[in-house]
C-alpha cells in the first residue's frame, strides 16, 4: 500500500476522517461532551492539528485518505500555545466551550509533562495520532502507516513513543513492537492514560 505525505489542499477532507475515527475517543468525548455538535467542532479541531503537524512535524495518509497519521520529529516533540494559536486555535475557547477549554487544557498539559518526565530528555518521535477511516478499517491501511513511521524511525535509531486514552489500543500497538512503560490517571479529570514506547530496532510479532 503506498503512503503518501498529506497535501494541504485535502487537509478538511483528512480532519473530517480524523474527527469520525476518534468520535467516540475518551478524551474528546470529554472535550466535545454534546454529541449532536460533536462531528462538526471535532473537524475544526482536527483540522488545525493537522496544520500544525503539517507546520512542525509530518502528516501521513493513504492516497484516498482512509488511515491518517500525524507525527512529530524529535526536538519538537511538544507544540507551545504561541504554535498552536499561528496555526489557527484562536478561538478554541468558543468552539469548545471556556469550561471544556479549560478542562482540554490541563488534559493536554498532562499529557505534554507526562511524555516529557518519561523521556527525561532522549530524542525520539512522537505518534501524535493514528487512525483509519471506520467505513474501511481492517484493510491494512495503519500497519502500513505505521510501518512507514517504525522504518524512518530504525533508520535513525530513534524511539517511537505514543499515548492513548483507550486500553484496547495497547494491545494493537504491541503488535508493532511498542511497550507499555507507564499508566495514570489525569487528576480532578478522571481520564485514564497509557504511555507506549518503542525502541529503534525493536522487532513486531507477526501481524
């Protein structure tokens, strides 16, 4: 299966993918709570976290858009809020909501420092986001993704780490070669995460 860099020009069309894949995602039901705007504030929301990982990092996707995946390279694995409002988050409060922006935000802060405490400072990438589109899962489309980001990453000897909010994912993910190395729950939030690693070299099982 080729994969292909995103091209900007279809960015929407990639969000809305993203936004159908993670509807029902534990941490963005939590910062889109009321299902019927869900779909529509989702893909705003995805959309500029594609430009931002088109901006700083690289965003990877089938030719007919069914799997995306948005990865960050090593030294700017955590995007600061001066990055995220040059890439259009300006008026996430209002599109959130300010109580789920502020709720989004400590989230996203925890998350940020957990990544950082783990790595005490090791260069490595970080998988941003993963998924393929829920109308043709099961076709292969995120090994091949991540297969693409496994490969760069080997070539450079450089870990791969991720974090879900959703415990099924763990076992996808150790499939590739990834381990789980932390587990916690976001305080006053409630929301449970699992931190995966994979280091360079490591070898999947047979998928």
């Amino acid at each position: 299966m080729d994969i292909i860099k995103l091209e900007p020009g279809k960015r929407k069309q990639a969000a809305e993918v993203v936004a159908s894949a993670f509807f029902n995602y534990p941490m963005l039901t939590y910062y889109f709570p009321d299902e019927a705007s869900r779909m529509r504030r989702m893909t705003w929301y995805m959309e500029r976290v594609l430009r931002t990982a088109l901006r700083y990092g690289e965003v990877l996707t089938a030719p007919d858009l069914t799997g995306v995946m948005f990865i960050l390279p090593p030294g700017h694995t955590r995007i600061t809020l001066p990055e995220y409002l040059r890439n259009g988050f300006t008026l996430i409060p209002f599109v959130m909501g300010f109580g789920n922006y502020n709720n989004s935000d400590a989230c996203e802060k925890f998350v940020a420092d957990t990544q950082e405490r783990l790595l005490k400072g090791r260069g490595h990438y970080y998988l941003w986001g993963l998924v393929a589109d829920p109308k043709t899962q099961r076709k292969g489309v995120g090994t091949a993704l991540l297969k693409a980001l496994t490969d760069k990453a080997d070539a450079e000897s450089m870990p791969v780490y991720l974090e879900t909010h959703n415990q099924k994912n763990v076992a996808y993910y150790e499939r590739f070669g990834f381990r789980l190395t932390h587990t916690d729950t976001i305080p006053v939030h409630g929301l449970d995460i699992w931190c995966m690693l994979r280091e360079a070299g490591e070898i999947p099982e047979r998928i």
